[in-house]
C-alpha cells in the first residue's frame, strides 16, 4: 500500500526492517529511490528532529561514489526520513550469510571500497560510527572489480549520531552493534573517526574468517572482549594483510591507519591475493563458563550440525536475525571492574577445520587417548629401564670374584 512521505515522495514497498525504522522503496521527482523512514517514537522526539534538520547539511553534502547519497531529509508531521539514492543490489550481510566467508581478494577490494568511502565523509568530518556489514550494500549492475566482487557503498551515515542525542543517551549510554564496537567507545569516549577504521578491520576480519574476532555469548562479554582481549591470527592468512588488520584492531586510536592509508594499502596487496581460496577455518565456540558456552558434557556430535551463525548481537528482545538487524540500540557503558573482570590475554583462537571443540566430549577423549598413550609409554620405559639394570647388575655379579663381592658390601662402622 503506497503512502507519502512529505509532499514530493511516495513510498510503495517495504524492502526491510530494522530497529530505528522500515526502509522503504518509493519514488520521487526524479525517479525510484529508497526512503528510511524512522519509527514514529523518534519522529515525536523534538530534540532529534532538531539535530536531524542541524545535520541535513552536512548529510546532503557527502557525494562519493561509495556512499549511498542522502538525497532529502524530510519532516512532516509524525513522518521523519531520509531519502537515499536506490541501490539495485543486496547488502554484505545477505552475501555473508549465503556463503559465509569470501575469497581474501574479493573481502579486501570490498573493503578497500567502503575505506575510500570512510575517507571522503571523515575529511568532511562526518564519522559513521556503525559501520558493519548490514549497512554496507552491493551494487549488483555496477561492473565486476578484483575477485568478482561487486562494487561496494556504506549506507546509513548520520543515523547513529541522530538518534545518539545528549539526553537520550547522556554519559552512561552507547550505541551501536557489539560486535563492531572500537574499545574507546565501549569505554564511555566520543566516537571520533578512528572508531570507523576499527569497525571496518572487523568487517573484513569477518568476511575472511565467518565470524567477527570478539563476537560470541552475551553482549556484555563481546564489549569486554573489545577492552581486554587481543586478536589472534587466522591460520592460512598471508603475514602482510594480517598485520594490517592488527594494526586497524590496535586498542589505541592513534595507532590505527587513516582511512585513506588502509584504501591505499588494501589495493596494493590485491594483486598477491588473486586466486587465493577463503580460508579453512572453524570457528571458535564461547569458553566454559561464559553466557553462551556449549554445556561441559555436551556430547560432540559425529556428523556436522547446521552452525549458528555468530555475528553482530541483536540487542533488542525478540528481533529478527535478517539482515536488518537492530543497531542504533543504547547499552549501559560497563563500569571499570566489569570491564577488567575477564583476565587480559589474547581472544579464543580460531580451530583448524574439523578439530574438536574444546571442553567437548570428543575433545575430552583425545585428551583422555592422549593421558593413555602417555601413560603405556612411560610404563614401558619403566619397565625397559628395570630389566635393563636387572642384567646390568646379574652380568657383573657373575664375572665377580667372592673377594670382589665382598669388597662390594658396605664396611662396617
């Protein structure tokens, strides 16, 4: 059922859901567009509909062939939305879950699209603060680049600064999706550009692995791993596009790339990347103890289960896991000792293919079969080295005179 949106858009179909609001497809004075229209709630909130006329300036103004251009911002009456040129295509999200991880050139020249996006809207001095695969889109018509990939645009700028208000959200609150979220920001810091490079290095630690690098279990455990934990490397990845990632992973702000350098450096390393396969790996399970580990005497199941896919965590009750999952969902910001209450070390590390899960019964076998085997050794050895000294000890006895078996026995005191 059609509807207007302000007096000069028309909105036809739903194209998805999210938690700030329906995305629309609908038409204008100048053709087919995608309108976001934002939940009524938010529309009544006359402190955000002030910062949303404040930042139309600056939102009308950032064209860049991998940014989806916010044509409009519209406010009538309870209606509040953007207007956004309409990409034919599907998002990184829907990509992922259908093949679940892509080729390393195909993850880095998607990438390297999205930083050169990052780098015209922070030298405007617009951060996007979520940056994740739901909001990066495919243009399906535009032409093939390295890998096959389709070229890439980052959707939804300006959305999480609208509705992240300072009374909505005061000092105690954040917003975001966890498993993207840059430690600073989980600490209580305003989001400055580096906050992006981070969430970005996550993506593409995604697209190469399946599965983000702190995500898993509860989303307080997925902020505290972001403080407290230190990614380990993906097996089979090559040293020069894993230390990029780590240096875009870095705790501290400073020592990450800009987003015009990690652009550079990604094309640079697309030519060794070419015919390179997605990497082998499975995917690290929630440690014992933590919300969401797999019970301790779960039994490992011979044949491979369907896999829970393990990415951002919806925040809100009861949503659905599409590719419209909630985002711009405020959480508490932990408090010092919740944040120091996992130990420091290094996150869980990714299993080679078909290894066994640890903690699982077929993980606990192995190390059972591993205790036998070492144990029948070790008696072996014992009982190899007690014959060894038994005819040791008899052959000397037999060659040996009475006197030298005498001279043999302690002497008396």
């Amino acid at each position: 059922m059609a509807r207007k949106i302000g007096s000069r858009y028309t909105a036809h179909q739903i194209l998805g859901r999210g938690s700030v609001g329906t995305v629309w497809l609908g038409e204008g004075p100048d053709g087919p567009v995608a309108i976001k229209l934002l939940r009524e709630d938010l529309a009544s909130d006359q402190e955000l509909v002030g910062r949303f006329v404040q930042e139309r300036t600056a939102l009308l103004g950032l064209d860049h062939p991998h940014v989806v251009t916010v044509r409009d911002l519209v406010v009538d009456g309870n209606d509040l939305a953007l207007v956004m040129d309409l990409v034919r295509g599907t998002d990184l999200r829907t990509r992922l879950d259908r093949e679940r991880r892509l080729a390393p050139e195909a993850a880095v020249a998607i990438v390297a699209d999205v930083a050169d996006g990052l780098a015209a809207a922070h030298a405007e001095g617009v951060v996007h603060r979520d940056v994740k695969p739901e909001n990066i889109l495919l243009d399906m018509e535009g032409p093939l680049g390295p890998g096959g990939a389709h070229p890439a645009l980052l959707t939804d700028f300006g959305v999480a600064k609208l509705i992240d208000s300072p009374r909505r959200t005061r000092a105690t609150k954040i917003i975001g999706t966890p498993d993207y979220l840059a430690p600073e920001m989980v600490e209580g810091l305003p989001p400055r550009a580096s906050v992006d490079i981070y969430a970005l290095a996550t993506v593409l630690y995604e697209l190469l692995a399946g599965f983000t690098p702190f995500g898993g279990g509860h989303p307080g455990a997925v902020l505290r791993r972001h403080v407290t934990e230190t990614v380990v490397p993906l097996p089979g990845i090559p040293e020069e596009l894993w230390q990029l990632l780590v240096q875009c992973l870095a705790k501290a702000p400073a020592s990450r790339l800009r987003a015009s350098e990690l652009a550079a450096r990604l094309r640079e390393q697309l030519p060794s990347l070419a015919g390179l396969p997605p990497l082998d790996v499975d995917e690290p399970y929630a440690e014992q103890g933590e919300p969401g580990a797999a019970p301790e005497d779960e039994p490992e199941p011979e044949e491979p289960r369907e896999r829970v896919r393990r990415g951002a965590v919806p925040l809100v009750r009861g949503s659905a896991p599409d590719s419209n999952r909630d985002t711009h969902t405020s959480m508490r910001v932990p408090a010092p000792d919740e944040l120091a209450g996992g130990a420091l070390g290094t996150a869980r590390a990714p299993r080679a293919a078909g290894a066994p899960r640890p903690g699982s019964a077929r993980h606990r076998s192995a190390a059972r079969r591993r205790r036998i085997g070492i144990g029948a050794a070790a008696a072996v050895l014992v009982a190899a080295a007690g014959v060894g000294t038994w005819a040791a000890t008899t052959g000397d006895d037999a060659d040996a005179t009475p006197q030298d078996t005498k001279n043999s026995a302690p002497e008396s005191p």
